[in-house]
C-alpha cells in the first residue's frame, strides 16, 4: 500500500506501518520490563502519527481540489505541463 500509486491509500499504508511500529514500541517497553517507557513513548508517537496524518490529509485535500486527481502519474503530467510554460503566439 505505501508503494501505491494513488496518494490517499499509500496514506493509509503509512498509517498501518506506523501503527506496527507503535505496536513494536509497546512490546519493547514490555520486554524491558518497564511498560511505563513504552507506554509513554507510544502515546507520544502516537500524537505525531495523528498530527502528520491530519496535515497530510489537508494537503491532499487541497491537491484534490486543484487537480481533481490524486494519481501520481496524473500529478507529474500536470507538473511537466506547468514547467513547459504558457505557449506564446508565433512560436517567440
């Protein structure tokens, strides 16, 4: 799902890693015998997961909106038809 090719469900993949890693942090604290570490820490990650998701669901929100498309090979045709530049009358 990360390697995909539309931008929200490679969103979503990156929130199951994320979850796995948050998971593997709890079991971490646990094997440490301090759940407290790992709970902590997991909350905290857990905070900047839900943050980077939230901003990162705004922007594509946004890029939906200006494109209609959340494909990225319809986002780089778009982005090489913007460096091309406006075409001139008479070729100048």
């Amino acid at each position: 799902l990360v390697a995909h090719k539309n931008l929200f469900k490679a969103l979503i993949g990156l929130n199951v890693l994320s979850k796995a890693v948050t998971f593997s942090i709890a079991i971490a604290g646990y094997y440490r015998n301090d759940a407290a570490f790992g709970q902590g820490f997991m909350i905290a990650v857990m905070l900047v997961e839900v943050v980077v998701t939230a901003v990162t669901l705004s922007i594509l929100v946004n890029v939906y909106r200006h494109t209609g498309s959340l494909d990225v090979q319809d986002l780089e045709l778009q982005d090489q038809r913007m460096d091309d530049g406006p075409v001139k009358a008479g070729g100048k």
